[in-house]
C-alpha cells in the first residue's frame, strides 16, 4: 500500500486502467502531473495544502505507480497525451481545470493541449521536458541496454533506483515519498516496467510540439528549480521565452520541485487560481 496518496479510482482507457482520484470536495478544479521516474506521491505535500480550497484530481501515468500495464504496452509521450486528454473528459468537470504538469507530465500536458485538444483554465509547467537535449548519459545508456538492466537482481536494481532519483532532488527526499518512488518499481513487473519506460522515451515526441509552443490557448507560467541537475535552469529559460510566458527560478530547489519547494509550488499555483 502506498504511503502518500494512495490512488483508490479507476479509469479503464484502451492503452490500460489508470489509478486516479480526487482530493478535496469544493472549489476550482486542479490537475497535477506527475513525471518520470515517480509517480503521484511525490504531490503529497502540494496535494495536502491544496486541498481545502480546489478539486485535486491525480493520475498515475500509464506504467507508472498503481497504473500497471501489460508487458510491451506503449507507455511513451506518443500516447500519454491521449490517455491525459480522455481521462480529463472522463471527469465531466464544469470547465477546464488548471494543470500542473512537471517533467515528462509537462510534455504530456504540452502535447495534449497542442496536439490533443485538451482545454485548460491555466499551465504551470515545473521542470518540464519539452525543449532538446533532454535525457541523462543514464537514460541513455538503459536504452542502448534495455535487457541487460531488466534482469539485475532486485537489491542491485532498488539500489539504482534510489541513486538515480536521489539526483533528482536538491535536499533529501522524504522517506516516505521515496519509498512509495522505490516500491512502485520493486517487483518483478515494476523493474521490468522502469527499463522499458526509459526504452520508449523518445525526443521525436517533443519535437512534433515545439513549434506550436506560441500557440498555448491559455495562461502559462514556467517554474525551474535553479539547482536541476537533470535539465539546466537555462532550458527553463529557454522554455518560457518559446511560449511566451513568465519565468520564475526557485532558489535551493533541483529537478523535484514538489518536495524541495513544496511551499513555492503551492503559492505559485494559488496565485494562479486567484487569477481566474
């Protein structure tokens, strides 16, 4: 069972059932985004400060977290933004909602709006893949040796794991959180499911959105933290100039902005539901 927000709805789309759920009973309607290698958990203290004054709705990714899917399934950016676009449809909310989107849910939330249709009220990307070179010597490594990585044994991979996200975060990441991170990809089908998901990944995806970046049908706002290891500040800069949007850099936080500045997020994204 996972420790921070455990995800107790169902929704059965073609590409698999995606674990989700709503937190909090009144006000605008919210959607966070989680990216990869994690999973919704790593909303919770934004979540939990959130939801006395909005709707939050969260997903785990196709693959991700409790959203298991079938070994070979296609868990790329190429249908993310499909699965994002239907499941927001799904929730028959009263308008579009606000999304918050971090890292690889950044491209998805870019490619669902550009290229899926999907209205929002407002975007607010946090370190968001979009804008090339994206991907760690890392990622690129496991997709040259997919196998090889998929058949460590289970110490040798947790290990990995817990390396590969603990450069993720500028301050330690909690230990709960990062149990929920670890756990999702522990067992058999988990490991399996962490090396095919970097397998996919997949700069073609980002590039079809990139000269639609001018074209956002909403009010956007750009959020890096300055300490990212994994994609320079500069890259955020860059991102925000292509849309044509606010740039904000958060002091102190790296690539995890959700648990390194919980607090900057949260403002950010009420400042953002004030506005209408």
């Amino acid at each position: 069972m996972r420790h921070n927000l455990p995800l107790c709805r169902r929704f059965d789309h073609p590409a698999g059932t995606i674990a989700w759920d709503r937190f909090g009973e009144s006000g605008p309607d919210l959607v966070l985004i989680h990216g990869t290698p994690f999973n919704a958990a790593v909303w919770a203290p934004v979540a939990a400060a959130l939801a006395p004054r909005a709707r939050v709705h969260l997903l785990d990714l196709a693959g991700y977290g409790q959203s298991r899917v079938p070994a070979g399934s296609d868990v790329s950016l190429h249908v993310q933004d499909r699965i994002l676009a239907d499941w927001v449809a799904h929730l028959t909310l009263d308008g579009p909602p606000l999304v918050v989107a971090h890292d690889f849910g950044g491209a998805t939330a870019l490619r669902a709006h550009l290229l899926r249709g999907l209205e929002m009220a407002g975007l607010i990307l946090a370190d968001a893949v979009m804008l090339r070179p994206w991907g760690s010597p890392f990622v690129t490594h496991v997709r040259n040796h997919e196998a090889a990585f998929a058949g460590l044994p289970d110490h040798l991979h947790r290990a990995l794991v817990a390396a590969y996200v603990a450069e993720a975060a500028h301050r330690p990441i909690p230990d709960d959180i990062l149990a929920d991170i670890l756990d999702a990809w522990g067992d058999a089908d988990g490991r399996r499911a962490f090396y095919a998901q970097i397998a996919q990944m997949d700069p073609a995806a980002t590039d079809q959105a990139v000269p639609h970046l001018g074209r956002l049908r909403c009010p956007a706002q750009v959020l890096w933290g300055l300490e990212d290891r994994w994609l320079p500040a500069a890259q955020g800069r860059d991102l925000a100039r292509a849309i044509g949007c606010r740039f904000t850099g958060i002091a102190g936080a790296g690539h995890l902005v959700q648990t390194d500045a919980p607090a900057v997020l949260v403002a950010a994204i009420l400042d953002r539901l004030a506005a209408g």
